[in-house]
C-alpha cells in the first residue's frame, strides 16, 4: 500500500474532526476513490454517499441524487417561488425523511457532472426537511469528490436559458448554495498513476490551459496512423463512439478459432438494467482481450480496475486470464454489485445500507476497444487513443491521463489544439487552491469549532421544535377531523416544546462563551444543565406519548402517530446526551456517548386515540363476511391495501415476503383498474414527462434510457399502465 500523503490526512481529519464541507479533487490516480472507500467504511458520522447517475452511484457504493433526494428531472429555479414550488412536489416516505434527520455527512462523488441547479435543489431540500433553514443544507457536511477537468454537467440549451440568469456557469461551484459556502479546497497531489515526470507535466499543462508548444510536439510524437493493435494485444483501444468500441469488439472475437462460452451474470432483488457494470451474458472465446473492472479484494492483489490481459482457459463456471508480467494465470473469482437504499435502525436510530439488490458476475468485459467515456476512472499501462472526433475537450483529458506514461500511449488519429482547451471557469476556480501550511492552520482552527458545535448541538432543539410545529399543523389543517381536545394538546404541545427551545438556544450561547475561556466553569454549567434539562424533558415525554385526540381519518391519524413518535424518540436521545455530555464533552466522548443510545419503544398511553375510521370498518366487514364464506381475496387487493395504509412497495415485499417485482405487478394492477393514481407514487412532473415520451411513440426501453436509469422497467410500466 501507497504511504499516505500529507494532504490526504489533512483531508481525513477534516472529513471526520470538522463540521466543514469540502471539495476533494486531483488528478487521475491521486487516491479519490480510496478517499472516499475508506471515509465509508470508517467515518463514525452518519453518512451516505449520493452521485449524478445510477453507474456512477453504484461504483460508488451509493444512490443517484434524483433518488435520494426524491427531485424531479427538471432546471431548478433558486427562488423563494421555486422552491416552494420544489417542496410541493417532493413525495418524502417517513424512512428517507429520517435519514435526512439524522445525515451529518453527506458524499457527492462525481461533482464534476453535478450541475448547479441540482445541487441548490438538493440545498432546499434538506433545509426544509431538517428544520434548519437557517444553514446550508441543513447542516449536514458535504464533501464534494471529483476531477472538475473530466465530465462536465450536462445542460441542454433550453434549460440553459431558464437558469442562465441566476448562475454565470452550470458547474457546481457556482451555485447558490456553494457561494455561500465555500468549501475547502483539498486537491490530492501524489499521482499513483502515471510515474513519468515529462508526462505528468505535460497532463498539468492540458490542465491549465497552458500547452507548451513543446508539450504540443510531445503528445504529437506518439501519433503512429499504422500502428496495428492485432499485433501488440497488451494495448486497449480508446475511442469516442459506443457503435466503434463495440463492433471493433465483435469483429475481433469473431477472428478468433474455438468455442464461445457464455456465463450470465445473476441479479438478485431490485437492480436497474442501466446500472449493470458490464454484459449481464458475457460471450467469451480463449484468446480474448478482456479488461478487468474491479480491483482484487485479496492478498496480494492480482488485477486492478482496468487491468488488460487474455482468456486462457475456459469451462463452465471457470475463467482463467494471464497479464503481462505474471508468472500464473488469474483464475477469476465473481465480483458483486450491491444497489442499497438508506434507512435508520430501528434500535441504535443511526443510518444503516439495506440491500435492495445485486449483481453479481464476472468483473470482465471485453477490451480491444473501450469507449474514453467508459475509461473515466480506469488505468492502463498502454492505450491507443483515436480523439479526432471527440466531442468534449475533456474527453481528450480523460483519455491522455488514463496511461502511466508517455511510452504507452499511442495516437492513432492526431490531436487537434481545439480539442485541449479547458473551460475557463474550471481553471479559474481551481487556482483557489491553499497551500498545506494554510490548510493546517485553517484544520486547527475547524476542529476547536467542531467540538464546541458538537457540545453546543447537544441543546440544540431545532428538531424538536419543528416536529411539535409539524403536529400542531396536522391539527390545525385538519381541524373538521380532529376533536377539540386533541387540538389544544398539540397547542399546549408546540408551546412547551418552543419554550424549551428558548431556554436552549440562551444556554448555547453560555457554551460559546465559556468554551475556549474556563473549562472547569462550562464542566459544571453542563452539569447543572443535565439536571435541569432531565426534569423539563420528562415531563415533555410524557406529553408526547399521552394524547386525548380522536382523528376521524385514517392517513392524517397515521400522520399525526409518526410525527408523535419522532418527537418521542428526539427527545428521549436529547434527554441521554445532556445527561452525559458533561462528563466527556470530546468529540470522542460524544460518538460514544451516540452510540449507547438505544431507541425507546413508543405506545400512545390512550385506547382511543384514534377513531374507528370508515376505512377500519370496512376491514372489520370485510374480516367477519370472510368467516362466512371462503372467497379468497386477491392477493393484489390484499397489497393495495397495505399501500393505502402507508407503507412503501419495498416495505410491502418485505412484509409479505414476497418479491419486489410481484408486489410491483400488483400495483401495476391497481393502476390499470384506477384504484391508484401514478402521481401517488411519482411526483406529477415525473409522471408528466414519462407519460409525453410515452404518447410520442417512445418505447419503455427508450424511456429507461432517457431517464439515466433513475426508473427501472416495472416503475415505467406504472405510468404507462395509466395510459391503457
């Protein structure tokens, strides 16, 4: 293993000792995705780890931003209209509204696909959601990793038009929320890919828009137009086209004697046909070019993420593969692919992955031709690269700095000027990058704030002030189903709350002033706070758990439970924190002190809190004429009803043990049957536009393509059963 960088660490300990969102970039090879394997593994934040497409996401070993954050696939207008207007749309499940609650760090891997108007959506989002409209994204920390020189966002003329007047570019860094909050600029300088100096500088010069014309007769130097890849099968084939790559693939197998062996990759759960990382059949002769996509997870590590070797044996079940310099061939073992979902536990209360699905195959794909878009994230010890074509300055980058060095790199086609000139604004803002003896002297002071801002959280009562806000709205908007009682409880409920939260907010800034200037005093005003706090949150408790309202509607009851229920367990957490943060107020004493909360179970001390709904009636009716006759009930009513009742289609498999593609097909029944609505499960701009590409002739396939596998098949046919 590579011996870690000074600036690496200082970027560890900003990502764990400090509330400070970053921007981790470098070069290609610099260590941003062991950056970002070893944060998910080791941080003892709450985090989850987002990205712009679903590829990308499960490479990373996260979700896609639109799904995370439930946002329509439409420009963001950051206005107080738009957002508003955003909020309305979102469809929030009380399991993502949680995870929202209780993320204290966020990952955005890829940022460099990110478009500004993206990122203020997901801004709004979480300010709303957590309560906290007065920071950016709601507090959470955001650590921003990626190469801004690699692919760009993605921005259609039209929407640039609607969004142009409020950014100056679509890159990430100029949105709303990022000006507002600058994030350390980390970049990561140890190169561990490319190991010759001439070529890591002339990488730098394409960088920064400053190609010598020395450096320009340097990459002219490896144009060879008749260099035959048929006779050095070591070097892989970068090209822009997907159409090229793949029938440069076909032709090459076919010239190949022998049988062709399939092995077919097994998909287990929920797992988009967009999100696959290689063929699900894999055609292979002995003989093949074949690239690895997966680093080894053994000792001592044979193949990389893009090694290139040959097929040298194969049988059913077995691949064997040789790379230059090995002694042995590689017998290669199966790689798996997990798709999550974010949830909390319902025991700790901390976020935990739950696997939806997976994909588990050989990590091969065939390589005599990739696409450069494909090789993003790849290494190779020699590459052929045809860009006379390329339709993205920063594809040519993206392909140049996949090579180790100079000497393996050949040109087929000649590399025009044009093609290596940078966006101007990706250069300007890269220059902002401090020095290491500035970034030491900003972490020193970042990790005394933190642990004040870790103490100071502890009274913090935002939350909770804003559940009792949310109950008491549910009792004032629905007043005609509420009984009286029931709506001065959530009165009486947000006004203790409230007051609570004014006493907290005036003890954080005792915290402030005392934390730096006399411990030993804060110990004691910590201590003093603890008994204080103990009695006014028990009685809170109870108040919270003991309702006199009867709701005579089944969703909004439902509701007004969850909301109870979240305010119960907030705090019940802060009545454990304040009692013991004075005892070991370090950031450490605080993770252990979070981590021995365990969560209170929670019953509403009232038999008839809420009422017999005609909904419960008819359930009851229905139980009782089942005693009578035994007409079976179908099974995808039985589904409807339990999504009536509020739970998830994810939730409903669970619970019915039964496959997330069947409990899909029931709702695709009940769909058909107009017994739901696809806006009940889609927001109505997501609805909308799927159903327009639909009505224009669009296949499902076609719309699956054009949605960047946010949907899978059976989500698709929920909208388009609708139409029948």
């Amino acid at each position: 293993m590579e011996p870690l960088t000074p600036i690496y660490e200082i970027a560890e300990e900003f990502s764990e000792n400090t509330s400070r969102s970053l921007f981790l970039t470098g070069k290609a090879g610099t260590g941003k995705t062991t950056f970002l394997r070893n944060l998910r593994r080791h941080t003892q934040k709450q985090i989850a780890v987002v990205a712009p497409t679903g590829v990308a996401a499960i490479n990373a070993g996260g979700v896609t931003i639109h799904s995370f954050f439930q946002l329509p696939f439409t420009p963001f207008v950051p206005t107080d209209a738009g957002r508003k207007n955003l909020i309305k749309k979102i469809k929030m499940t009380n399991v993502r509204r949680k995870v929202m609650q209780q993320l204290e760090i966020l990952v955005i891997d890829e940022i460099s696909m990110v478009r500004a108007d993206l990122l203020d959506a997901v801004d709004t989002v979480l300010r709303h959601f957590r309560y906290r409209n007065d920071v950016p994204f709601g507090g959470v920390q955001v650590v921003y990793i990626g190469d801004l020189y690699q692919l760009p966002p993605v921005v259609v003329p039209e929407e640039w038009d609607l969004i142009s007047q409020y950014y100056r570019s679509p890159f990430f860094f100029d949105s709303c929320v990022v000006q507002q909050q600058p994030p350390v600029y980390i970049e990561l300088d140890k190169i561990f890919r490319q190991s010759n100096a001439d070529f890591v500088n002339l990488l730098n010069e394409v960088r920064n828009n400053r190609l010598t014309e020395n450096g320009f007769r340097m990459l002219q130097s490896r144009f060879e137009p008749n260099f035959k890849l048929s006779e050095h099968p070591d070097y892989i084939f970068l090209t822009t086209h997907n159409a090229t790559a793949n029938r440069m693939n076909k032709e090459e197998m076919d010239k190949l004697p022998g049988k062709t062996f399939r092995y077919e990759a097994m998909i287990e759960g929920e797992f988009s046909e967009k999100n696959y990382p290689n063929d699900p059949i894999l055609e292979l002769k002995e003989g093949a070019k074949v690239m690895f996509i997966a680093n080894d997870g053994s000792y001592p590590r044979r193949y990389f993420n893009g090694r290139i070797g040959i097929v040298t044996h194969l049988d059913r079940g077995h691949i064997f593969v040789h790379c230059d310099d090995d002694e042995e061939d590689i017998s290669v073992a199966y790689e798996t692919w997990e798709n999550i979902r974010y949830g909390v536990n319902r025991v700790s209360g901390q976020i935990e992955e739950k696997s939806l699905g997976s994909y588990t195959h050989f990590p091969l794909r065939l390589a005599w031709a990739i696409t450069i878009h494909k090789s993003q994230g790849l290494t190779f010890d020699k590459a052929v690269i045809d860009a006379e074509w390329s339709f993205s300055s920063g594809q040519v980058y993206v392909a140049l700095s996949r090579c180790r060095t100079l000497e393996g790199l050949v040109l087929k086609s000649p590399i025009r000027k044009e093609s290596l000139v940078v966006e101007p604004s990706v250069v300007s803002y890269s220059q902002q990058k401090p020095s290491v003896q500035t970034l030491g002297e900003e972490l020193a002071v970042a990790q005394l704030e933190y642990n004040e801002l870790i103490v100071s959280n502890v009274f913090n009562f935002k939350f909770a002030d804003g559940q009792a806000a949310y109950i008491q709205s549910l009792s004032t908007q629905h007043a005609d189903r509420f009984n009286s009682e029931g709506i001065q409880h959530a009165r009486k409920l947000r006004e203790n709350v409230a007051a609570l939260r004014r006493v907290a907010d005036s003890f954080q800034v005792q915290i402030h002033q005392l934390f730096s200037t006399d411990e030993e005093r804060l110990c004691q005003r910590l201590k003093d706070a603890a008994a204080y706090f103990k009695k006014e949150l028990t009685q809170l408790i109870a108040q919270s758990c003991h309702s006199p309202a009867e709701i005579f509607d089944s969703e909004v009851s439902r509701d007004y439970k969850e909301g109870l229920k979240s305010l119960f367990i907030e705090l019940h957490q802060k009545k454990h924190l304040i009692a013991g943060i004075y005892k070991d107020s370090t950031v450490q004493g605080y993770y252990r002190l979070r981590e021995s909360f365990r969560i209170p179970s929670f019953s509403l001390k009232s038999e008839d809190i809420f009422s017999e709904t005609e909904e419960k009636r008819l359930r009851k009716s229905r139980r009782e004429s089942g005693r009578k006759r035994t007409a079976r009930v179908p099974s995808y009513c039985v589904t409807l009803e339990l999504y009536r009742s509020g739970k998830s289609i994810s939730e409903i498999a669970e619970e019915r043990n039964m496959a997330l593609s069947t409990i899909e097909n029931h709702i695709i029944q009940c769909v058909k049957e107009k017994k739901i609505q696809a806006v009940e499960i889609f927001n109505e701009e997501v609805v909308n536009g799927i159903r327009t590409l639909l009505e224009n002739g669009c296949s499902i396939a076609e719309v699956l393509e054009s949605t960047n596998g946010n949907f899978d098949y059976n989500q698709i046919r929920m909208i388009a059963a609708e139409m029948e």
